[in-house]
C-alpha cells in the first residue's frame, strides 16, 4: 500500500505517502481518515508528500482536490501537508481545495507541521 495512517497519543491523524500514488489511493486514503474521524472531536491532520511519486495527471489532481474539499469531516480540519523544500508535489491538489473552502498549511519540517498542529505556534 502506498500510504499508512495513523492517529499518534496527543489525536494527531498522520497519513504518509510514499511511491507512486494514484487517484484511487489517494480517495481511499481520505476515505479511511473519514472513517477514523470522531464526530466530537478536532480533527489535526498532517499530511506528508515528502516522499510521494506524483502520478495523477493535473485533471486527476483538481478532482481529487474538489473531493477532499467536499469531505463533510475536514470542514474545520486543521490541516499541515509536509513537502520537501521547493518541492511541493501537492501544489495543483492544495490550491484547488483551497478554492473550494479547504484550508491547508504548508510545511517542510515535519517538526513544525506538529507543533503548528499541536498548538505550539499560529
């Protein structure tokens, strides 16, 4: 599988992608995220692209950005994608939630990411 997700002790959902991911990977990893959300409790995501092989064509990619978009459970999500520093295969995805309503944070520390997830820091 091209992704594992996991929920750390401090409720920090973490789904990380490695390799190459297709479209279909990419909206079963939302599903599963969506499946874990407690419908009481924040949902903290962080999202790491570091070592993803972008293989979604731009169409495939603002489609799965209008589905992440649309997920009932990530409407107050607060949300950090991880990426390598002037690499960021998530641009196209990112920016077309964004449009649709979805608010992501950019990082590429991973450290940072959960701090800024924790509280720590704005």
């Amino acid at each position: 599988m091209p992704y594992s997700i996991q929920i750390d002790d401090s409720g920090i959902t973490t789904v990380v992608y490695s390799g190459s991911v297709g479209l279909g990977e990419r909206k079963n990893a939302v599903d599963e995220v969506c499946g874990m959300v407690e419908p009481s409790m924040p949902v903290r995501l962080l999202i790491d692209v570091r070592n993803i092989v972008m293989s979604m064509s731009t169409d495939e990619q603002v489609t799965f950005g209008k589905y992440v978009a649309s997920r009932e459970q990530f409407s107050d999500a607060k949300v950090a994608v991880v990426h390598e520093a002037g690499n960021n295969p998530n641009i196209m995805i990112t920016t077309t939630a964004y449009l649709e309503g979805y608010h992501v944070v950019e990082f590429d520390d991973l450290n940072e990411a959960r701090l800024w997830l924790s509280g720590a820091f704005k």
